[in-house]
C-alpha cells in the first residue's frame, strides 16, 4: 500500500505543478488516484467502524 501511495502522491504532483512541456493528466491516471482515494479511505475508516461492530455483537450474544 505505500508503494502504491507514493506512486500516487508523484502523479498527483506531476498533475499539480505541471510544467509547460507536460501535457495534461492522463485520465485514467485520474481515476487510480480516486480510486486508490476511495480504497484507503475505506480501510481507515469503514472497516474499523465494521469490525468494531462485529466485536460489540459478539459481545452481546454472549
């Protein structure tokens, strides 16, 4: 996962502070960063919330 954060933090410098021998973004460059975007939000913030629910109805089943 960092290798790929770090390979999307360059492209979405590259597509920040663009140069005027750059041409625009690529779009599909667009979409891995929105992708991954949405991948790591999820692991940071869904599956916790998720797993902590599992752990809580577990407990009160017991």
């Amino acid at each position: 996962m960092q290798e790929w954060a770090n390979h999307i933090r360059e492209l979405g410098n590259d597509s920040a502070h663009s140069n005027p021998e750059q041409g625009p973004t690529n779009p599909q460059d667009a979409c891995d960063i929105v992708e991954f975007l949405n991948f790591l939000l999820e692991y940071l913030y869904t599956f916790p919330h998720q797993i902590q629910q599992y752990r809580e109805r577990r407990e009160n089943d017991r």
